[in-house]
C-alpha cells in the first residue's frame, strides 16, 4: 500500500496515494444510514474503497440504487443484505451475500412480504400508541424510516412530541417487548434466513458476532448445520483478539471469513467506511476472492 494523504475537504477525508480498501459490510438511507446509495459510492471513492459490499436491513433498495453509480466510479459492488433474524429469542443479524446480483427473483419476493408484514406490524404499532392517548400517524413515523421504519422512529417521534423524556423511556415504557405498546411482528427465524440465502445461492454469513446473546463458539456446529457458511470476522466492533477468535472458529468449522466496517455515516461518526474505528478495520483483499469462489 502506498503512501496516503488525506485532507479534509467538506465532509469527505479525500484521499489522494494509492490506497485500496474492501468493505463489505455498509448502510443506505434505504435502511438505517444517513448516505444515499450514491453519496456511499461517493464516499468509497473517497476512502479509497474499490470493492464495497452494501447490506442495508432487509432491502436491497440501496444496492439497486448504487449500481450504475458504482460502475461508473469503477467500484466493484457487491450485492448484499442485512437480515434481522431470531435467535433463541433474540434477536440475530445475519449477512447475505450474492456476488452475482441476479437470479433473486424468489429471495426479492421472500423480502417483500416480510417489509409488508413489517408495514402491517407499524400500522398496528401507531394503532396501539394512539389508544395509549399518543398522536401518532404511521405516515410520520415512515417519513423517518423510509423502507425500514421501525420502533426506533416511532421513538423519536414520542420524544419530539414530549410525550416521553428520551428514547429509553420510548422503549422501556413503550416499545419494548415487554412493555405496554408493544405489538408483535413476525421475524424468520435464523435457520430459515440461512436457508433462503443459501437458495438464492448466497453466502450466508453470522454478523458482528460479538452481538450475538449466547455463546457463539458453543452455538456455531448448530448454526452450521443450519447451512451457515461464513462468519463476520473482521469488523468495527472488534478487538484485534475477537479477530483472531473468530478467524480460528472459521477455520476450524470450514467457514468462509467476511468482513466490514457497518458503516452507517453520520448515524455512527466513529466508524469509518473502509478502515473501521480509529483505523482499527483491515480486510484482507482475500476475503473478497473467498466470497466470489462461493
Ligand atoms: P423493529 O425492527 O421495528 O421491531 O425495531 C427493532 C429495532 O429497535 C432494533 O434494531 C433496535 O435498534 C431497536 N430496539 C429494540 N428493542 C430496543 C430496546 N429495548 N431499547 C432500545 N432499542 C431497541
Ligand atoms: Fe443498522
Ligand atoms: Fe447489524
Ligand atoms: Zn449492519
């Protein structure tokens, strides 16, 4: 890797030198992140990332959005997703990768009826929080969250609103599975993600395992069995050991290794497309071949 120079030109590190970085693992505002699919292949540029993997939550939306942008800045896109999924009772992400980007036509429509299900769950959601005596529309909380709307926007909007404190008190008092407002939203279970990404030909692939409730070394011959064929080893939230932990669970159940910083711009300022928390991201170019051999 060559020299790099960064300056601060607006609100991008431009980067100037050779510096050729993978992330795989970054957010649109098509789900939770601040960047428009095309502001993100901006930013890679930027960063000098020439291969990202986009996996918003559960839609492909930025991913379609970026890829004539992409292959005009000459960056190689892959096409990925984010899957919220249950786990013994929590709640799971699960990465899916397909480096080919086509013959997705039964996973689109698996994903489609799990964003209605989704709709349908938030106009209940807003149902339940205007029983409760709150004025609140599901079009509001949707102006927020785009394809993704979710608990957290109705959150914000309760605290906007003044109904509650701040957005602990949201979820504590209301939102919460336990509390009062609480209504119930279907979610696949992981092994049923680990299938449909699999028959999609996909590389299905543990997110950030250090947020996994449970024990994952104890837990992955069953994950595997269930079809998981790869594992988030490089990520924002890893200590250089955690790497060096799950590097060595790939090897010994045959996983393949996937890695990214979980970019979501100025939602979470700390971490940087391409290279992570203070620099502490770097993916091997390896990672990418692995996933492209799948
Ligand atoms: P949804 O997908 O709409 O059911 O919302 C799930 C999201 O809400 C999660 O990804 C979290 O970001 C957030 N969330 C869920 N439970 C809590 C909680 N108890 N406190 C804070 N945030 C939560
Ligand atoms: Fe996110
Ligand atoms: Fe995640
Ligand atoms: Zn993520």
């Amino acid at each position: 890797m060559g020299a790099v120079r960064q300056v601060r030109s607006g609100l991008h590190w431009k980067v100037s030198g050779l510096v050729r970085l993978i992330d795989l693992h970054t957010h649109t505002n098509e789900s939770d992140g601040s960047c428009s699919p095309r502001q993100l292949i901006e930013a890679a540029e930027c960063a000098g990332v020439d291969a990202l993997g986009i996996t918003d939550h559960d839609t492909f939306a930025g991913y379609d959005q970026a890829f004539e942008a992409a292959r005009s800045a000459g960056v190689t896109l892959v096409c990925g997703i984010e899957l919220s999924t249950r786990l013994y009772g929590h709640s799971a992400h699960l990465l899916g990768y397909f480096p080919l980007g086509d013959g997705l036509k039964d996973f689109r429509e698996w994903i489609g009826d799990m964003q209605a299900s989704r709709r349908e769950r938030n106009v209940r959601l807003a149902a339940r929080l205007r029983e409760l005596g709150f004025d609140i529309r599901v079009e509001e909380a949707e102006a927020l969250g785009r394809g993704m709307t979710g608990r957290p926007h109705f959150a914000r909007i309760m605290v906007e609103k003044g109904y509650v404190a701040n957005f602990r008190q949201a979820f504590d008092e209301y939102l919460d599975e336990s509390a009062k407002a609480y209504v119930y939203r279907r979610e696949p279970s992981f092994a049923e993600g680990v299938a449909k990404i699999r028959a999609a030909g996909g590389v299905a692939s543990l997110a950030h395992p250090t947020r996994v409730k449970g024990d994952v070394p104890a837990l992955l011959p069953e994950l595997c069995a269930a079809g998981l064929n790869a594992i988030e080893a490089y990520h924002s939230d890893h200590s250089a050991r955690e790497t060096e932990l799950y590097l060595g669970l790939a090897r010994r159940h045959g996983l393949k290794v996937t890695g990214g910083s979980d970019f979501h711009g100025d939602m979470k300022p700390e971490v940087r497309l391409g290279s992570g928390c203070a620099g502490n991201l770097n993916i091997p170019r390896e990672v990418l071949e692995q996933l492209r051999q799948a």
